[in-house]
C-alpha cells in the first residue's frame, strides 16, 4: 500500500514567484506524511480518550511543558476523513508527478487567496499538502511569506459552525478568481486570466517557464480543515 519517501528523493514540485525566487515542495515529503498518517489510524487508541493515551500525554508533559490532549483528540476526525480519501490507499511505488504537481497548485492558489486577519478554510486536498509543508517550518514561512506577504497560520481549534461559514466563503472568493468550482482542479487558462495570479501562475517539475505569480495576495459545504488568514507572528 505504500512505499520508502526515499524512493522519491528527487521529485519536486516547483514554484517560481516573479522575482526569479525558486521554492520546491518534495514529493517525498508528501508520501512521508501519508505514510505517518496510516501508522497513527492502525493504533486508533492513541487518539480517542483512554488509558494509554493518557499515559503517553503524561509522559509528553513531563518532558514539554505544552496542553497536547485536546490537540491529539481533534485529530481523531481529520483521521477520519483521511481514511475515505484516495490517499490512505494509493499506492507509491509509481510515481504520478501530475497528481502531485496539481496537489501543489491547488495548495499554491488557496495561499494566494489569503487575506490578513480574515479566515481561509481548505478543502481536504489542500489540507493534506497544507500540512505536509508546515512539517518544514522553515520552509513554509518563507513559501508562505512570499506568497502571502505573511505567515499563514493553521487553526484547527475553530467551531464547526464557523468553519462551515468560512468554508461557503472561501468557495465563493475561490469561484470568483478561478473559474472553477472549489473543490474541482483548475483549469490552467482561468489560471493564467486571473487577476490573483501572474500570468505566468502554474506548478511544475521545472521552471524554465512554470512559475507562480509573486508579491502579495489576492483579495462538500463543510469546511475539511483548519484554517485562519491571521498571520501567526502577532
């Protein structure tokens, strides 16, 4: 059901902004991810309440002085979701760097939809590659300042009702710039005529002339992830 990421060492997504600044999201780092994700679903114990997870949470806060119980809980219905995704079963001993690359779009314009101190939800698609990169946090505060002009921050802590609401927002602002249907991939003309992106706004293995537009961003009906337009430096 799966493969070693390091099979994939050398599979990238790039992303060129305007000013001729290169950033890569690794395939490999995708497939790390997924892989975790499947270990932590085949011991369900370890995020529904109960002993052991308890004793795990104790042994934790002895160690980093940090409320992680209610954190660990909250996963348990993104792992949920992430079980009926194509993702839990496909298998990696093929590469399909289109299905990734378009992965990566996706994840690239819901950045470039972001606006500071206003809430941004994704679909389960964007959210799957939206934590895959914060896993480097380095990288993704660069990735996330160049794009956004600031560091968007990931809230999974939100009330359903509110994130439902921001989710029918973000369709709309999605629909709007893109031509498209939220949770539908891009086509690569809408993407090339609208005014969020440059005109030069597409991910690819190369960047000879695959690049995103730089500078700062553009302005199922649930939302599947956490999601906040505040930057998380304040």
């Amino acid at each position: 059901m799966g493969s070693s990421p390091s099979s994939f060492s050398n599979v990238e997504a790039t992303i060129q902004i305007k000013d001729g600044i290169t950033f890569r999201i690794s395939y490999a780092d995708l497939v790390d991810h997924i892989l975790l994700l499947r270990k932590v679903i085949s011991h369900p114990e370890m995020t529904e309440q109960g002993a052991k997870l308890d004793y795990f949470i104790q042994d934790y806060c002895k160690r980093m002085a940090h409320q992680v119980m209610i954190t660990v809980i909250r996963q348990h219905d993104f792992l949920e979701k992430f079980q009926k995704h194509d993702l839990y079963e496909r298998s990696f001993k093929q590469q399909d760097l289109s299905y990734f690359e378009q992965l990566v779009q996706n994840y690239v314009l819901f950045l470039k939809l972001a606006r500071e101190n206003e809430m941004i939800v994704p679909t389960f698609d964007i959210d799957i590659i939206w934590h895959s990169h914060m896993r480097r946090p380095i990288h993704y505060r660069t990735v996330s300042k160049a794009l956004c002009g600031f560091v968007l921050d990931h809230d999974d802590a939100i009330e359903q009702n509110i994130l439902s609401n921001s989710y029918q927002k973000t369709a709309e602002r999605w629909k709007q710039a893109y031509k498209t249907d939220y949770d539908h991939n891009i086509d690569r003309k809408n993407i090339e005529a609208s005014r969020y992106v440059s005109s030069c706004a597409a991910v690819g293995s190369g960047c000879d002339s695959i690049c995103v537009g730089g500078g700062g961003c553009g302005g199922d009906g649930e939302g599947d992830g956490g999601g906040c337009g505040e930057d998380c430096e304040d």
